[in-house]
C-alpha cells in the first residue's frame, strides 16, 4: 500500500471523529504555543537589554573604586578615595586600545528655574564623555576643553530635566538654571536616551565639566568613575586588560596586592543579564513542555481506542492482502497527523500570543525561526514516539480474531 493511499485513510479517519481528534491535540497546541510564546518573551527581553546596554555605548569601559572594609563597616565605592586625575592621565598617555578617557563626578540635587525645581544628578565629566556614551545633542553645542580647564559654569541637560523645568516649552539654551545656589547656563540639550537595563532614566541628568563640579559642588579632587572607549568592540577585553595593568602600576600595587579599583565592560553586562534571561526562558520552556507530553499521553490513549474500535477493519484489511507494516504505517501517519495539525495551530497560537503580549502588556518579544523549527520537529517526535506503540499493536493483529471480534 503506497504512502498516498495511507495519507487518505488517516484523513478520512481524522474526519470521522474530529471533535474526539481536536481534543486530542488540545495539549499538544497548548504545549506548542506556550513554547514558543515562552521563547519569544526570552528571546526578546535579551534582545532589548543588549541594545539597552548597546546604546549606553557598546564600547565603554567603566572603572570605579573597590569598596572596601574600613572598622568592620563596608564603604560603598562612590566614597572610596582611590580614582584621581594622575589615573586619567596615565590611561591617557600610556593606552593603545582605547580612543577616548573621561574622568567622571556625580552629586545629587534640586534643579531650580524660576519657581520651578526638579531632583536630579549633576554628572561632571569631559568633552569626551559624549562620544564614549555615543550620546547626541538635540540642540545647542558641547562644552569644551576650555570650558574645563576654567571650570566653567556651563552645561548639558537631558530631556526629563527639560520637561519638569521648562514646562511652558521654551528653549532651555542660553537660559541660566541653578544647581546648590550655583548658578549653571545651559549650552546644550542632550538628546533621548530613555531607561538603561537598569530601569534607570538616563535623561533625568545634567552634564558639567568635570572641574565645575569638583571644585565648585563637591570640593574633591577624587573621581568617582573613570570611563573609557575601546578603540573597537574586538578590542574592548584588551583595553580591559590595559586600564587594570596602567592603573595598578599607578597606584603602585604590589603583585600580590588586591586591585582597588574595578573595571566593567558593557559585554560583561551583556553576558550576566543574558545568562539570567536564558535561565529564566529554560525555566519556563521547561514547564510549557509539560504539556507537550501530556499531549502525547493523550495521543497514545486515543491510538489506543482507535485500534480497539476498528479491530475488525484491521481483520479485513490484512483478510484482503495488507501486511503487517501497512497497518502500523497507517496507524502511525494517523497519530503524526494529530501531532503535526497540533503543531501547525499551536505555532499559529503562539506568535499570535506573542504579538499581544507585545501589544498590551509592551512585553519585548521576538519569535525566532528556530522555535517554529524545533517545535515541528517536537510535534513529529511526539506523534512517531507516542502512536507507535499502539500502531505496533494493530500490526500484531491476528486477522482471524479480528474479524471475529466483537
């Protein structure tokens, strides 16, 4: 009996019982759309904090102090004293893989315009800091080298501060703002960076030369960041290696001296919110395929039924000629058949579901081609895996019992 004769009678069969067939598939289209609406959620939340970290500045590598134990009470790093100037230079003269440095201060405050204010941080750093962030302006220009070394009173503001202080829609440059009664006049608008990996709105913050801030807010000479830019992304864990080796001879650590310092790439950041993300999508993969076995329980139970039920077609089909392989073909496309219609509505289910998380709860999401693949596969797996036994069993069939069975 040829392939297309057994194709004819799976359907024609499948027809016969479509409600008892639609149920069977019910766990196997569940399964299937969770899977892929699962992988989707994962795969899309990955997608979002690497271009959330990407956009911070793909090649940026941040140092800051290590905190330490001082009279058994932990420091938190902002006030450990080990970060100055002298580093900047060092790393400025003596790095080849990197193409930018920016030394980097912060202080939290209120913001005043008239009679209107707003918390935010003021963030001093270089001129330089905007192309390691691969930050834009909206409007307006940058502070200079000049403005720096006169530690001018001049600054970048981003689109939050702008929206809560200039409330009436003016043009925030040329206007004289106040941060701790120092009074700052706007150059720039930063342009729209929205929320980091960390839920952090990059745009609530203002921007001011390095020595602004140093001497005029917080009267220190240590910095509490320093940030670099790998001159390439294939360079980036050499430039790494670099800023470790520069700054330990700078601070004159002995070779078995812990360093005092910590520095971060933004692919380490990549990798340990990756790695989480992927824990957490085999995690819910995992629990989704569930029902792609109990799916494939009810697929070897109704095979099962079927073959009871139609012992007697069994007795006359092998009575008229077909061997014992027919019937287990026929018996074994019948339940792939199941498995695979299953399949085709659960994917369909799932990329829907996907688009609606998307849409309403503004989950990212991203069905990737190789769920839909693997989920095929799935299907026919379970439908060769769980139909065969039964089909087995109706190959074994003595005909004569079967024609006598009633």
């Amino acid at each position: 009996m040829n392939v297309s004769n057994l194709l004819r009678i799976a359907f024609r069969a499948l027809q016969h019982n479509m409600m008892r067939a639609f149920l069977t598939m019910l766990g196997i289209i569940i399964g299937v759309g969770a899977v892929i609406a699962m992988v989707a959620i994962g795969e899309g939340s990955k997608a979002s904090i690497q271009a959330q970290i990407s956009a911070m500045g793909s090649n940026m590598v941040t140092v800051r102090p290590n905190s330490n134990v001082a009279g058994g009470v932990r420091l938190d790093a902002t006030s450990v004293q080990s970060l100055s100037l002298d580093d900047v230079q060092a790393l400025l003269k003596q790095g080849q893989y990197m193409s930018a440095v920016s030394p980097g201060v912060s202080s939290k405050g209120q913001v005043i315009n008239g009679s209107l204010n707003w918390s935010t941080t003021l963030q001093g750093v270089s001129p330089a800091f905007l192309d390691i962030r691969d930050w834009p302006l909206k409007s307006g220009v940058v502070f200079t080298d000049k403005d720096v070394s006169s530690a001018a009173k001049v600054c970048l503001i981003g689109q939050t501060v702008v929206d809560n202080i200039f409330i009436n829609g003016e043009d925030p440059v040329g206007q004289v703002i106040r941060f701790s009664h120092i009074p700052f006049k706007i150059i720039g608008v930063l342009g729209k960076k929205g929320e980091n990996a960390f839920g952090q709105d990059q745009d609530d913050v203002i921007i001011a030369p390095y020595t602004t801030v140093m001497k005029r807010i917080m009267a220190t000479v240590y910095l509490q960041n320093i940030y670099a830019s790998a001159r390439n992304e294939t360079v980036t864990d050499s430039a790494s290696g670099e800023i470790s080796t520069i700054l330990r001879a700078s601070h004159r650590l002995k070779p078995t001296d812990a360093d005092d310092f910590t520095v971060r790439t933004q692919a380490e950041l990549i990798n340990t919110f990756s790695s989480t993300s992927k824990l957490l999508t085999i995690l819910l993969t995992a629990i989704a395929a569930i029902s792609l076995v109990v799916g494939g329980i009810g697929i070897m139970n109704i095979m099962y039924v079927s073959v009871t039920e139609r012992t007697k077609e069994i007795g006359l089909r092998m009575a008229l000629g077909a061997r014992g392989i027919d019937i287990l073909y026929q018996f074994l496309i019948e339940a792939i058949l199941i498995s695979i219609t299953g399949g085709v509505i659960g994917v369909i289910l799932g990329v829907a579901a996907s688009s609606l998380i998307r849409i309403f709860l503004s989950w990212p999401t991203l069905v990737s081609q190789s769920s839909v693949v693997l989920s095929f596969m799935v299907c026919a797996l379970t439908g060769v895996f769980f139909g065969y036994y039964p089909a087995l069993k109706a190959s074994r069939l003595d005909p004569i019992d079967a024609l006598r069975y009633e």
